[in-house]
C-alpha cells in the first residue's frame, strides 16, 4: 500500500494547481508547511481555502486575508463561497485542462469542498478524521478536474492536544477525553462551560466538567458522574462545528 505521502508526491507531480485547505477556526494549526515548501520547489501554484468560514467572526476573516495570500474564504456546509473558489482556480491556473490536487490535514474538509463545487456528492465525506484512505477522482467541469486525498499531518509533529482541537485526531479514539477537554477549557476560559449552561469554574476545570455531565445526566450505574461519556460528547460537538470558536486566552 502506498504511503499518504507518496500520494502527495504524485499529486505535486500530476497537478498543475493546489488548493491547501485549512481550517478557519484554526489556519495557523492546520498549515502543512512541508507541502507548502514542496509545491514552492516544484514551481507550482498554491490557493488557500480556508473552510468552515462560517464558524468564526467576521474580524477573524479579515486578520486572515492579510496573512494568507492568495486566499478564498468558503463554507463547504452551507455552500458558501464556491463560486468565487470555482473562479479563482480558472484565474490561477493557466492551462486549458486544469488538474487541480486539494491536500491539508485530516478534516479539514477536503472532500467537501469538492462535492461542494460540483453541486452533488462525488468525493465520499465523513466527519471521522482519515475517513478518505487514497487519492478520489472528480470531474468538476469540463475544464477542471480535482484530486481529492488522504489528510497528512507534518512528519514528526506529536502534538495530540493540536490534533484533536483542529479534529485531526478521532474523537471517538482520543485516550484520556477528559483531560482533553480541560486542556480546552483551560485554552478558552469559560467558554465551554457557556455552551453547555453552566457557570465558568477556571480554578477547576474538573469540577466544571462534572457539572456539565451531571447537567446533561451522564451517569454511570450508581449515579457515579461519568466524565469521560461527557467529555467524547464535548469533543464531538467541538470537531463537527457545534461550538463556535472563542477567543484564545493567553
């Protein structure tokens, strides 16, 4: 079986144009700047799409477009910003056949984006990261033909926190969920517990959390608070977009 990255390799090879599809919630995280350097060196042409732009404020999309260049902002849920993606590739992309690779970290919404440009699904979603296991042809007009691709994270990079806030890693196989999730309450004081309709504990998250559980009637057999049910719950809610993101708290 080929390696995610020898799919990349071959994608560089075969494309003329790249779409990096980065998170908007989080662009810094979710830049691979290993594929970055690879397309720079094979003189290739980079398009920044940043996905999920419906999930953070308005300012936050402007401090991006200054740093990101050429950028196209598109919601691939609510088919926002597809059109001028669609244009943008035609303006970029100088052959009369465009073969167009979309790479990024795992769940981004890679596979979106695509279904999200043609109109119908082609590219197979799922909300699961590393749900698309090799490289998916589709045809998105007659002048343009996309290829979709596995998610790959920088070689080496072990920051499993980054991993499950930018939905790379798996909810449902994050070990120690709970102590993720106040790791994230940590990160966003007050925040977490806002969504779920309690009052902010910042000196304890753990006390939070079992207030959230015994809110929501996450118990085990006995009544004993169940955390970790909870906190996978949290997870889930944070990586498929119900809780918007706040403000980082430094």
């Amino acid at each position: 079986m080929r390696t995610k990255w020898t799919i990349v390799n071959k994608i560089l090879h075969d494309c003329n144009l790249i779409l990096e599809i980065l998170d908007a919630r989080f662009p810094e995280e979710t830049r691979n700047k290993e594929i970055e350097e690879k397309v720079r060196r094979q003189g290739k042409k980079l398009i920044y799409v940043i996905n999920k732009c419906d999930l953070v404020p308005k300012h936050y999309l402007l401090e991006m477009k200054k740093k990101f260049d050429p950028c196209v902002f598109v919601s691939a849920r609510r088919k926002y910003g597809t059109s001028m993606l669609y244009r943008a590739i035609l303006r970029t992309a100088t052959k009369e056949n465009i073969v167009v690779g979309v790479l990024g970290y795992p769940n981004t919404g890679k596979s979106s984006v695509i279904n999200a440009l043609k109109g119908k699904k082609s590219a197979r979603v799922s909300p699961l990261a590393g749900f698309t296991k090799s490289v998916q042809w589709v045809r998105i007009s007659q002048r343009v033909m996309m290829m979709d691709s596995p998610g790959v994270i920088p070689f080496g990079e072990k920051e499993h926190l980054k991993h499950v806030l930018i939905s790379a890693a798996d909810y449902g196989s994050v070990k120690d969920p709970d102590l993720m999730v106040m790791d994230l309450m940590k990160l966003y004081k007050g925040h977490i517990e806002t969504h779920y309709g309690v009052k902010p504990n910042t000196e304890h998250p753990d006390k939070a959390l079992e207030e959230i559980a015994l809110k929501h009637n996450k118990l085990r057999k006995g009544g004993v608070i169940d955390t970790e049910a909870m906190s996978r719950i949290i997870l889930k809610d944070w990586q498929q977009g119900r809780i918007k993101k706040a403000k980082l708290v430094e």
